[in-house]
C-alpha cells in the first residue's frame, strides 16, 4: 500500500441495512486491513460491532467519515466469493446483505458491544495462563455471571473490548451468552464396564459351573461390544433383565456415568478406498454421465423437447427410485474431487439425516469429512469454518448452513432429498431455497451440482426434461431388490365391513403382527402431532381456540393440555365447554400421540416408540431415537414426516400410513406434489434390505389420482398431471411467484395498509398482482397477517421489479400510520 495515501474502507454490518459503510483507515492500520477481516466500528450513538471491510479503497466519501478503531483480524475471514454469493442472495432474496451476513457468520464471529459474554463452560480454570486484563474479565464474570461487553469495557478501563474478546473466546475462557444458549447440554448415560475384581475366565468359569446361562450370555455380549472388555459400553445396549442386573450387583460390572459423543458412531479406523465400490451397471452409467458433463449422455432419457445439447451441463437430476444407492454414486463422485486436493459439499434437509451419512462418509474419507451445523458449539464451528478455509476439510456436510462455508476449492455440490420443503427457510429473512442457491453457488465456483431424489421436485423435474439440467435415472433398487408391495385399503369398506379397530383396519394391524412376529420393524406415518385433533362440544360444537392464533388447539395427552401448534400457547384441559358449558365434549381427529399409545394397547409386548416435533425437542433425541430404531431396540416407530425422510433401516418390512386423505387435502397448489412425494418416500423405507417390504395405505378416497400414482408407484404420470395443472393455472415453473406478507396487531390498520400497497403494486405490475386476501391461518402470535402475490412469467427479468416493489415497501412505511407495519418478501414461496 501507498504510504502517502490515505484509505477508506467500505464495510458490511451484520444488521437489517442496505448496503456498505465507509470508514475511514488510521495510518498505523493501512498495513492490516484487507477485504474479509474484521474491523472494529461504532455505528450510531453508541454501539460498537465488528464489521467485515468488503473493500479497501482510496476513494474519500462525500461525508466526512469516522476512523475504524481497531482490526481484528490477521488473515481474512470471510472470502471474496462468499461475499458475492451474500450479495447476490440478497438480491435475488429482496433482502439486505446485512441480513444474509448475520445468518452467514458463526456467532463467534459476530461481535458486537451489546453482546453478553460469560465465562465458558469449556474454561479450565488455569487463571495463571491468564493476562492482567483477562484476569480482570474473569474475575468480574465469576461475580456477574452475563455482561454486555460496553459495560465490561467501561468496568475494566480497556477501550479496545473487541480484540480481547477475539481471543478470549478463541481460547474458550468466554462465550457469547447467545452462543451459549443454543448449544445443547451434553448427555450423560451410564455405561458399563467390568471391574476387574477377578480374572475373566474365573467369572465365566464360575458362571458356566453355576449353570447361569442368562449371565454368560450377557457377559458374552458386552465382550463382543467392548473389544473384549478393553473398553465400556452404553447400559442401554445391554439386554436389560435380571442378568444385567445381578452382574452389577455381584460387582462383575460397574457402572459409570460418561458424556455421550454428539458424533458418536464413526468409526476412526481403517480406510476403505473409495475405488472399492463397485456400482452396477445404472449406478455406472450415472456416475459417468455427471463425470464427464457429455453432451449425449444428458438427457439420455429425456424426450428431446428443448435445444440446449451442446451446452455446458453443470447441474444434474440424479433421479433414483428409493434405495438404488444414490449415495454410492456420489461418494464415488466426492473421491475423484479428493483425489485432486478439491472440495465437496453434501447437503441434507435436516441436521438429523447427517448422522447416517457421516458414518458412510468417514469410511472412505476419514477426517477429511466436516460436518457444520448450526447448531454446533462456537468453538467446533469456528473450527470447521477454518478447515474449510485452509482446505484442510475436503467433504463438508451439512444442513442449509453449510452453504455459507468459507470453501477454498469447491468442485462438487450434491444436495440429497433435492424435493425436499426443508431446504426452504422460513424465518427470519433471507427466505431462500438451499437448492436453488446451491446452484448458483456452484456457477460462482465452476463447480458441479448433481441434485438427488427419488420424487423430484415438479421444477427440477421440468428443468430436466427442458434439457436446463442433465438428467440421470436409477430405475432399480440396488442388488435387484424389489420395491415395496403397495396395497390401498379402503376405509369406507373397512368401516362397513366391520374390520375397523379404532383407526386401523384389521390388514394393516395383521400386517404389523406378521412383522413383529418375523422380528422385523415397522414405521407407522401421520402427519399430525399430539393426541387428538382438536376437543369439540357435543352440544354446541365449540372448539377451543388459540388466543393469538387463528386455530384450533390440539389436546396432548402426556402434557393433559390444549396447545397451540404455532405460538405454543397452552391451557389445562377444560372440564367443560367454555360457551354452553356442556360436559359433553369429544375428542375429534387423532395424532401420534394416540396412534402411540393405541399401539401398545395392542401390541404390548412391542416396543413402540414416537418420533414428532414434541418427543425430539432436544437436539439429541432424534439422533437417539434414530439411532435406536437401528440397532433394533424399538419395534415400532411412529413419526410425522420426520420419519418418511432418507434414511436407510435394514429391518424394515412394514410401513403404514394411518390417514393419507389428510396429506392430499392440504390447500396449495404444492399439495398434490408433497402428498406423493411423501408417501413414496415413507414407502420407500421398507424392504431397502430384502424382499417383500410391504406398504399399507388407509384412505377413504382409494380413487384419488395422487394414491393411484403411489400405488403404481408412477413418478411420471404425477408429473405429467402436475405439469398441467401448473401450466393452466399459472404456477412454477411456468410463472415465478413473489409473496409478501404484511403484518400487524391490528387488522383494521393492516387492511388499510395491503390497500394501499396493492393499489402501488398493481399500479407499476398491473394483472400479475393477486390480492391481498387473508392467508389461511390468519393470525399468528397475535400478528394479523395479509397477503400478496405477484406473478412473473419465467422469462421476463425481473431485477428491476424486486427493487421497484422494495421501494413501494419503503414507501409504505412512510406513509401516515403505516411506519409499524411489518413487510416480509418471500420469492418463490414454498
Ligand atoms: P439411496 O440413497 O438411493 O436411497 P443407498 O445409497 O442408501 O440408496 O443404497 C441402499 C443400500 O444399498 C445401502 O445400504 C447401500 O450401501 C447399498 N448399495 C447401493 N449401491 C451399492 C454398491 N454399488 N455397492 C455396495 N452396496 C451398495
Ligand atoms: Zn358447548
Ligand atoms: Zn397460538
């Protein structure tokens, strides 16, 4: 840099703003700053933040500027790229930078002077390792256990908190308060081990002489499990009967209380190489077709309804009927971007889904493989994030969040379960689809996307057959395995018949009974949560409703309380009815909560377990849940869709689907796509293993087109209905939607205010705007809600139209009244 000059830098705050900040640089930083480190700013009256300079220049605003007042970083820690890929989500997304950045960084990078810190759980103690003022911290922590970083600050005279902080918490002696309130508390559970009071072989000597059979047997187990009783093992992989029980007694095990690993399972053995796999000849071909991005191998498949052959393919549809080893074919994918020191990125819908995939991962590639989630501690994310950076992490797995890496050679882009509605997020802004932004990601790093499904989405399916996208299809289930049988019962029949037991029908529970009977496990899917449906007045029809929400509360049964699904208002059960006073009420709809316990009714000895948003609210319960169905200790599993998700189960041969009627009569021109893609999903988790996996569908309308196209298992015909539908009443991907939802307490202001913005919006967009009309749940957390949407058609450009209706939102809030009315873009709304 130019001594003589003086420097500016523009920088990006992780706040709710438009654009940059200039700054101006004090001589003795020109040497330190550089685009991707943090510097510190005040910003407004009193606040201070790290910000991250997106530019240095020379170039003197018109205004006159601050100074920066410090530099956090030696090296950067956000890239370039990333920050174009930032920018251009806000754009596409109608947010600000600011606002995909604060989602972006890890939290330990986002320092601000209203942040709470407090002493780290993870701090040893050492205080001799200490400097004066990290002594001086500690110390006023241990008396305050939270502050906000302006008061400590003050309290130990250092103005400069921000790089004392950097390292105090890189050193994990503080932590973020916000940080620390999303990190999951580690688990502890007894395990076993042996005591080592006697010699092996005179316990099991004893034992056989004794004729204690049931205790050999335990004791033979645990030796199998423990490596021959070097190590411990979890009580509960235990048979957990009298034996168990009369080895600890008799002081052959003792028991000790561990933390359970998060990421326990993967094994840090021996490697296998990758060159190992040998695919089939579909898998085979796939693979090759992706490989070499040849123009004749894409859309091999495809009906020749578009033009662009010769083009360049980047993004691949690798669409693979359920268990037909797609995740084979993308290891083999992920090995030849290792081999050439690249990187891959693996993307899930859910943060549950990685537990199975780490583990296939690692067999072939060992500590090479990150996994990044949200919901990680600070230090294990900041640690991923800087061995992406260095290139140290060659595969990184992860939910959404994963997108925001800082890779340093991305090659290769896999996103698994591509249809699925998790890779949208809903809150808070940017409202962005994973999927898509995978895409765009990878044209900024030339890299490959193959997106993976076995009910691809209705738009991926037609970029495909358009020749937008290669397309590749597995037709057979891996080592010649059939798909499930699939057998429609009708409920009006059943009903008639007689062969209704509460909400089953005799087949499906004979089903059940069959596969218990051949030790094998079932999975049970209705996509409602709780006990029942709702609690309804005999006499006057009264339900009881949320009082910040528009619904209906759901009676849960373990909790003996109404609740509130959106807002998790809850209320004690009533005795009688809150308008007439009726005692006569009755119980409407059944969730899994009833299937749960109708189930062990039934099946008592079965071991019957429930898998929803209710049971799993602890981060590690589902991991456990999961991890328990596959080690066999739970027979049964009922879910909500959480169970219909990719995982892959040897012992499966049932699967249910209690009520299919409530899947398809959902209100969304989505609604017929997800019902099928669903139910293929949760069908697709029987028989992975072997032949004969069965699958029973309860419907009262068995001629409904969706269940005629699971039944046949019909992929095809689904679209072709669906692409219809689309092109007739103006949907994706014909059209491009943009939502907006407006909201406030009180609906009368609220009305007034969609009025007035629809009356701008059809003003500059005239017919393309629909509304605004209530949405179907119309308030939520006391928040009225209304909405519009605007339809584009795909091809028109439409840059100029977000910034417009951006405007006309920045409008509103100026007009008299309206400065509280929340605003709330959605583009391509899920
Ligand atoms: P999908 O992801 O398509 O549902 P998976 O990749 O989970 O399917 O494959 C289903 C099962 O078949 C897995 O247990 C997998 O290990 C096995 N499998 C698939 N392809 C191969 C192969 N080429 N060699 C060995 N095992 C395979
Ligand atoms: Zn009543
Ligand atoms: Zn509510």
């Amino acid at each position: 840099m130019d001594e003589d000059s003086v420097y500016y830098v523009d920088v990006l705050l992780p706040l709710h703003l438009p654009g940059t900040y200039t700054y101006r640089v004090p001589r003795e930083m020109t040497a330190t700053v550089q685009t991707g480190v943090r510097v510190v700013v005040q910003f407004g009256q009193k606040r201070i933040y790290s910000a991250l300079v997106r530019r240095v220049h020379t170039q003197a605003p018109q205004w006159k500027s601050k100074y920066i007042m410090g530099v956090l970083d030696t090296e950067p820690v956000v890239t370039e790229r990333q920050m174009v890929f930032w920018e251009w989500m806000a754009r596409y997304y109608m947010c600000s930078t600011g606002d995909v950045m604060a989602m972006a960084l890890p939290a330990g990078l986002k320092l601000q002077s209203e942040s709470t810190v407090m002493i780290s759980p993870d701090f040893d103690g050492d205080l001799s390792s200490l400097s004066r003022y990290e002594l001086m911290v500690v110390n006023l922590l241990t008396e305050h256990p939270s502050m906000k970083l302006t008061d400590l600050s003050r309290a130990i005279g250092v103005q400069k908190i921000m790089p004392l902080m950097r390292t105090m918490i890189e050193r994990e002696i503080v932590v973020l308060e916000e940080e620390l309130r999303e990190r999951f508390v580690p688990k502890r559970s007894p395990y076993v081990k042996l005591s080592g009071h006697k010699p092996l072989d005179a316990i099991l000597d004893e034992l056989e002489r004794k004729k204690r059979t049931a205790q050999v047997k335990v004791l033979m187990q645990f030796l199998q499990m423990s490596n021959m009783g070097h190590d411990a093992v979890a009580k509960r992989m235990l048979p957990q009967g009298s034996a168990l029980q009369t080895l600890i007694k008799n002081g052959v095990f003792v028991i000790e209380e561990r933390v359970e690993s998060r990421l326990r399972d993967y094994s840090d053995g021996e490697l296998t190489d990758p060159d190992s796999i040998v695919l089939n000849e579909e898998q085979q071909a796939a693979y090759h077709c992706v490989n070499s991005s040849m123009s004749e191998c894409v859309n091999r498949d495809a009906p020749a309804t578009n033009t662009s052959t010769n083009s360049h393919i980047n993004t691949f549809l690798l669409h693979g009927v359920t268990s037909s080893g797609k995740t084979e074919v993308y290891i083999k994918l992920i090995a030849e971007v290792v081999a050439q020191g690249r990187q891959a990125l693996f993307l899930l819908p859910e943060i549950a889904l990685t537990a199975q995939i780490i583990n296939r991962l690692r067999k072939y590639f060992g500590d090479k493989v990150g996994v990044y989630h949200s919901r990680f501690s600070m230090s294990q994310r900041a640690e991923v994030w800087q061995r992406t950076m260095n290139g140290q992490y060659q595969v990184l797995l992860g939910a959404r969040s994963a997108l925001f890496l800082p890779f340093k050679e991305l090659s290769l882009i896999i996103v698994d379960e591509e249809h699925d509605a998790s890779y949208k997020q809903y809150e808070p802004a940017p409202l962005y689809n994973a999927r898509d932004s995978a895409i765009y990601l990878a044209r900024l790093w030339d890299a490959r996307v193959v997106i993976g499904s076995a009910t691809p989405s209705i738009e991926s399916y037609y970029n495909a057959m358009s020749g937008k996208y290669g397309y590749v299809a597995i037709r057979q289930r891996y080592g010649g395995f059939k798909l499930p049988e699939l057998k429609c019962i009708d409920m009006r029949e059943t009903r008639k018949n007689g062969q209704l037991r509460g909400h089953f029908s005799t087949y499906l529970l004979e089903q059940i009974r069959n596969a218990l009977a051949e030790g094998k496990q079932v999975i049970l899917f209705q996509n409602r949560r709780g006990f029942s449906l709702r609690l309804e007045c005999n006499d006057c029809h009264t339900v009881p409703q949320c009082v910040h929400c528009d619904v209906s509360l759901v009676y849960h049964k373990a909790t003996n309380s109404l609740r509130c699904h959106y807002c998790g208002y809850s209320i004690p059960v009533p005795s009688e009815c809150p308008q007439c006073h009726s005692t006569h009420l009755q119980m409407v709809g059944i969730g899994t909560e009833r299937i749960e316990e109708d189930l062990q009714i039934m099946f008592p000895d079965a071991r019957v377990a429930r898998m929803d948003l209710d049971s799993t609210l602890q981060k590690n319960q589902y991991m456990e849940l999961l991890n328990d169905f596959q080690n066999r200790r739970i027979d049964i599993l009922v879910g909500t869709q959480m169970v219909t998700k990719g995982l892959d189960f040897e012992h499966v041969s049932v699967v249910g689907i209690v009520n299919a009627d409530n899947l398809i009569t959902f209100p969304s021109f989505r609604s017929y796509e997800r019902a099928f893609q669903q139910m293929t999903q949760v069908s697709g988790r029987a028989g992975r293993h072997a032949d004969g996996g069965r699958v029973v569908i309860q419907t009262y309308c068995p001629e409904h087109i969706v269940i005629q196209d699971v039944l046949n298992s019909d992929y095809e015909a689904l679209y072709e209905e669906q692409i219809q539908e689309r092109r007739v009443f103006r949907y994706p991907p014909f059209y491009k939607l943009i939502g907006i939802t407006l909201k406030h307490r009180d609906a009368e202001l609220l009305n007034r205010a969609a009025d007035w913005m629809a009356v701008q919006l059809r003003g500059a967009f005239g017919g393309r705007v629909m509304g605004p009309e209530y949405p179907l749940i119309s308030r939520i957390r006391a928040l009225y809600l209304k909405c519009i949407t605007i339809r584009f058609e795909r091809t028109e450009a439409i840059a100029d139209a977000k910034q417009l209706m951006l405007r006309i939102a920045d409008d509103l809030q100026k007009q008299e009244g309206f400065s509280g009315i929340m605003v709330a873009f959605d583009v391509d709304p899920y």
